[in-house]
C-alpha cells in the first residue's frame, strides 16, 4: 500500500479503530460493542496484512444472511475501494461450502459458533488452511461458548479435552448441568490470549426502564400450582411446556399493549421486540386500534421502517436481533423477555450506532411480578442465559 492509500484509509478508521489494528493477528476474536465499527476495523487489518507475492488474499466473509442480503458488507468494502477485489460474501448457513479454500482470508461475522455442529467443524476445517478474524459483540455467555476458538488456536486439542479439564458437573439434577470450572486462571489467560477489545467512548447514554405489567394470577397459579393447560384444558407434560404456559399467561395480557400505548405519546416512533406469534397479532391489533403505520420483520415479512412522523416497527427477536439498524428513533420497547443474554444485547444495539442522531436511548422492558419473568430477568441480570430445561418453578 502506498502511503497516500494509508493515509485515506486511516481516516477511515475512528481512534478507537486504529488503536487495535496492531493488536490483532490472524486467529483474534475483534470484540466491541455493537455498532463500534467491527467490520471496517477488520477490512482495513485484510487490505493492510493479508497479501501474498503483494497481491491481496481472495477474501471470504461469513455473515448473516441479512447482512449478506442487504449487502452491508460490500458496502463496507467500497469505503476502501475493495470492490474490484475477489471477495464472497455469504451467510453461515452455508458455510460448509468452504472447507476446502486455501491460502484465503476469512471474517467470520457474529458469533455462531456454539457446541460441536456442523458448523462448528466446517470452521475448523477452514482455519487450518487459511487466515482468518472473528468479530463479535458478545463472544461467549459461558466459558463452553470459546471452546471452538480455543481448538482453533490449539490451545485445547478437542472438546473432551477441556471439558476433562476444567468442567465440573452438577449429579443431582436430570439434565447436564455444569456446577463450575475450574483451573479459570488458564481460562482467562486463554481468553486473553485470543480476544482483542475495541475500547471506545460511548457517546449515547442508555436510559433502561423495567416497567412494571399486571398478569392474571388466577390463571398463573392454575398453571404453575397444578400444572394444568389452561390453553389445551390438559394436564401439563414437562417444565419446557409449563414454562410456554406460564410466558403465555404473562405476556398475553392485554394491560401490556396499553401500556405501550402510553408509551407511544412519549415516543411516537417506536421498535418493539417481540417472542411469539400472539404477541405478534396483540401488536398488529395495537397499531390498528390507534391508527400508528406499521412495519414488520420476522422471518415471513421483511418491511422497510415507516417513513412518517409516527409508526410501530415490531420484531421477531430470532430473525431480526442483528445485521440492520435504525437511527431514526430513540426508543425501543422488549415486549416480552428473550432467554439469551446475546440475542437481546444485539436487539439493544439496532439503535445505538456511531451514526445516531440522539445522544439518549431510551429501553423499556416490560416485566411483570411473576415467577417466570423474575428468574428471566435475574438471569440477564447476570449476563446469563435462562434454560428452561432447569427451571424450577418457585
């Protein structure tokens, strides 16, 4: 690279940007905050390092399917005039189509990588043979979710191993439950070892309300206390279903979507993240009876955000957690609360981009007084994932 290339190319980058650029090495998981800027980071360390005989490396990314859809990459690519490069952009749906790329530079975009699936071994057949940076916002609920990294950069040998190694299980419960790591001193070193944090001034401020709902108690002891279905009219076969009871009772209740309509003269404009199909049509039926424009994503609907003064945007959490934004509103709404810590970190973040014009953010969680919505939310309080499989109503 020229100098003069080097000098626009660095404009490119914000300070907090470059002053991770040094850091990172192939292998590195790129941590920052969502909407910190992790693509160009990563683009500008591929154009600078990844060359051979001073030709760029062919350049792989593997994304969501909506940032692949939409095309975001490339147009991260175009800020450094990398389009003429040969570059695929593709999703981790299909990212078994690579395992036989050599001598390439992949950016593995968001955290997929959990367990020991098919993808999970698609990436370490690629790594073995290329280059490659994973970017994340949240790389890891539990120490479990670094194993895949950890392997890759041969710090561990296999899953066995570090399982053997630092897992001790609980025995008095029906489900695999871990009780606690041990040997966490290497744990951190290795984490250490293969993140690099990309430390930036938060510029917006976030304003997180936990605003209080009513629930039919009547029909959550019915459920709870006796296990009985009071949807199917059947006793209650197992804690999975108890607990999509027990969430169907709280979160159906029509005080929620009145409370958002309180919200809605606060705010006019506002994304509302949402679990199930019935508090889909509660929300639909919510814009309807106030007359609000409407716009949907979830994994059948794909609308743009309304462009007028005031509209209701709602979202699956599964289909739309990550990979677009909007900095056309202050506010969001978390209809009802999703198990993992992640996918609503993510959600969080659809708002709060480098870009936005408002310096406060504004999220309301609505949660109700019952069992299930409290041990959820202690859950998140503590940067965890809830898992119902475990749950013991209490």
């Amino acid at each position: 690279m020229d100098q003069k290339a080097h000098v626009v190319m660095t404009r490119s980058l914000l300070q907090h940007q470059q002053e991770v650029i040094d850091k990172l090495s192939s292998g590195k998981i790129l941590v920052g905050g969502v909407g910190s800027g992790k693509s160009r980071t990563a683009l500008y360390y591929y154009y600078y390092n990844e060359r051979i005989d001073n030709r760029l490396k062919k350049l792989y990314i593997i994304t969501t399917a909506k940032k692949r859809d939409d095309k975001e990459w490339l147009k991260e690519c175009a800020i450094f005039d990398l389009l003429n490069t040969d570059i695929v952009v593709d999703s981790w749906n299909n990212i078994g189509k690579y395992i036989r790329i050599k001598d390439a530079f992949f950016i593995f975009d968001e955290q997929r990588l959990v367990g020991s699936g098919a993808w999970v071994k698609s990436f370490h057949e690629i790594v073995k043979t290329n280059t490659w940076l994973l970017l994340s916002a949240t790389p890891g609920d539990t120490w479990m979710d670094y194993i895949p990294v950890f392997i890759a950069n041969k710090l561990y040998k296999n899953r066995t191993e570090f399982i053997r190694r630092h897992v001790v299980w609980n025995t008095f419960t029906k489900y695999p439950k871990i009780d606690r790591y041990i040997e966490v001193g290497r744990l951190m070193k290795c984490r250490q070892e293969v993140t690099v944090m990309m430390k930036y001034r938060i510029r917006t401020k976030h304003h997180i309300k936990y605003v209080p709902v009513s629930y039919d108690m009547d029909l959550y002891r019915m459920a709870a206390i006796e296990r009985w279905h009071v949807y199917k009219q059947e006793p209650i076969k197992d804690v999975g279903e108890l607990c999509h009871v027990l969430r169907r009772i709280v979160n159906s209740d029509p005080r929620r979507t009145y409370t958002i309509e309180c919200l809605m003269r606060k705010h006019p404009r506002l994304i509302i993240f949402y679990n199930f199909n019935y508090e889909r049509d509660m929300l639909i039926e919510l814009a309807e009876r106030t007359r609000t424009p409407l716009g949907e994503w979830n994994g059948h609907k794909h609308q743009e955000i309304p462009d007028t003064e005031k509209w209701l945007y709602i979202v699956q959490y599964m289909a739309g957690a990550e990979g677009w934004e909007c900095i056309t509103t202050d506010a969001m709404i978390f209809y009802s609360q999703h198990y993992s810590y992640k996918i609503r970190t993510q959600a969080a973040g659809r708002i709060d981009r480098l870009n936005t014009p408002f310096n406060d953010l504004y999220y309301y969680h609505l949660i109700s007084s019952s069992s299930i919505d409290r041990d959820i939310r202690k859950a998140f309080d503590n940067k965890q994932s809830f898992n119902e499989n475990i749950y013991t109503f209490s």
